[in-house]
C-alpha cells in the first residue's frame, strides 16, 4: 500500500509500506503512520543533531559554508510532519498521539482516503491487498469560519 500525505493541496508520496498481514481497521492504519512518523522524526533529529555538530565544526575552522548554515540552520525541512511537532518542540509520548491522532479522525479535522472512498470509523476494515494507496488528508480551517 502507497502512503500518502496531502497538505493544502500538495501531496506529499512517502512510499510504500507493507504490514505483514491481509486486512487491517483504520486504527491500526493511524498507529502504523505514527510510528513511521515517529522513527523518521528521530531520524531526522539525530542527523540535525550530527550536521550541527559538523556545521558548528566548519564554522570553528572558517570554512566559507557555515555562512549558508548559518542562514538556513543545520537541517531544512521541507514538509513539515503530520501528526509530530515540527522542529525542537518535543514529541509526545506514542500512547499521548494514538489518542490525539484518534480523537482528530474522529473530529474530521482530516481524513484517511482508501484509494477511491474516504474511511468512515477507526473501526474499518482495510483489506491491503486490494487498497493501492492511502491518503492522510489534512484540512486546513479558513480564518474567520
């Protein structure tokens, strides 16, 4: 199944993910698109971390690069993550988002579509072998309404 994320009309393909297994409930969809989240964020962290520290390096040897660090800072994200913070904020224990994550779905404050038809409940079942892709739509409310 190819995983999804579209954000105020740009989509973002984060590649394909296989489960291991022949149907799954949308729940079980949101907790597997946490924890893929959540390991790219520790990634991505760990890297900002170790160019900082090359970065900070270069700068104490006069390189000429550190003047783009210091311009764009040690790593650029250029898509912000869906469902963990952005940047130094700290990321909320895996239990504390399944519920947040849960309780959003619940609200339509985004949806889940399954290649043609939008998920319903937490409760759906998924049959993998016949979903192509899965999208996480992410609604942005308009000021004012």
């Amino acid at each position: 199944m190819l995983l999804v994320d579209e954000v105020a009309g740009e989509r973002q393909v984060l590649g394909p993910a296989e489960f291991g297994k022949l149907a799954m409930s949308v729940r079980e969809l949101l907790h597997a698109r946490i924890d893929l989240e959540l390991e790219r964020t520790r990634d991505e962290r760990h890297e900002a971390l170790r160019l900082s520290r090359a970065a900070a390096a270069e700068h104490a040897r006069g390189y000429a690069g550190t003047r783009e660090w210091r311009l764009n800072g040690p790593t650029k994200t250029y898509r912000p993550a869906l469902f963990v913070p952005p940047g130094d904020e700290p990321v909320p224990d895996r239990e504390a988002l399944f519920g947040t994550v849960e309780e959003a779905f619940c609200a339509s404050r985004f949806f889940v579509l399954l290649d043609d038809r939008q998920a319903e409940s937490l409760d759906e079942m998924i049959e993998i072998d016949r979903t192509g892709e899965a999208t996480f739509l992410l609604l942005t409310p308009l000021q004012g309404g």
